[in-house]
C-alpha cells in the first residue's frame, strides 16, 4: 500500500502506463526474435508481404530523394546507384513490416476505445510509413555526403527515430483518446 500512497502523492500514475508500453515493447521483441528466420531476417509465410512492402517503400523513398531532395541516381531493382559508385539498397529488412506489427500489437495490446481503435491504427500504419519513407531518403543523404557515417546513422539515428515516433504515438493514443474516455467512465 506504500508504494501506492507513494504514486498518489507524487502524481506518478501514468508511471503503470510507461511500464505496460515497455512490457508490450520488450514482449514484443522477444516473440519477433522468435518467429524470424535469422538468416532472411522475416517470419516464414509472410515473405509476399515483406516484398510487396518492400517495393512500395523503394518506390516512395526513391520519388522523395530524387523529386524533393534532388539527388540523382540510376535505379537497378532496389537499389538505388548514385554517381560516383556505390549505392543504398532497400532490401526485405527495411520495408517495415516489423514496425507496423510493433504498432499494430501495441494497440491492440494497450487498452483504449475500438471505435477509436478503429481509425488511430490506419493512422499510425500511415505515419510509420511516412518515418520509413524519411529514414530511406535520409539514409540516402548520409550515403551521398558522409559515407563514412552511414553505419552510425542507420543504427543510431534512424532507428532511435522510429522508436520515438512509436513512443509519441502512443502518447497520443494515451493523454488524448485514452484517458479522456477512461474520465468519462
């Protein structure tokens, strides 16, 4: 009963909120981890999903990096060839389709309204998608200007990036669809 006192007094109740998003997230990891196959890096049976997610995303990126960002580059498949060699292949790994489970699990997971439900995971599906879309092209500026730093920004920007648009859609999901008909109860 302390600890609950504790929690009251010091206005710490989105705290159980925190540790139920971290558990969906770590329980999430481990069963991912499980399902895939380590050597093609997707779970097995859904490879149709993995490519056709795969080619949407090479197209998206490739418009944004060569119509907005301006670059340059020859297209052989998934790869996108920039001058002076080299270049950034999207392959099955980067077309997301672990992200949108980690999304689509959290909701369905994390307790809230379905009628909201209902269009909040189309929402997010889209909003990941669009993250993808920039880290893509992102990538493609680091790839163009600073080689050297491709791995850091892939392991170490891009990918915190998502998990922080992750975490702030869920703070959405929390302080203005959650709580608000949790109040009206």
């Amino acid at each position: 009963m302390k600890l609950n006192e504790f929690i009251q007094r010091h206005q710490l109740g989105f705290l159980r909120y925190v540790v139920y998003f971290v558990i969906i997230l770590l329980g999430f990891h481990v069963i991912y981890s499980a399902l895939i196959d380590k050597d093609t890096l997707m779970i097995p049976g859904l490879e149709g999903l993995y490519m056709y997610l795969r080619g949407l995303l090479f197209v998206h990126s490739a418009w944004v990096v060569e119509n907005i960002i301006g670059y340059e580059f020859i297209r052989e498949g998934y790869l996108m060839r920039f001058e002076g060699g080299g270049g950034l292949l999207v392959d099955e790994s980067c077309s997301a389709v672990k992200w949108f489970a980690h999304f689509l699990v959290m909701m369905l997971l994390f307790p809230g309204p379905w009628k909201h439900k209902l269009w909040f995971i189309p929402v997010g599906v889209l909003i990941t998608h669009a993250v993808n879309i920039i880290r893509i092209a992102g990538l493609a500026v680091v790839f163009v200007n600073q080689y050297n730093a491709f791995d850091f920004y892939h392991d170490y920007v891009f990918r915190p990036f998502f998990y922080l648009v992750l975490f702030l859609m869920w703070v959405v999901w929390v302080e203005y669809i959650f709580l608000p008909a949790k109040a009206k109860k």
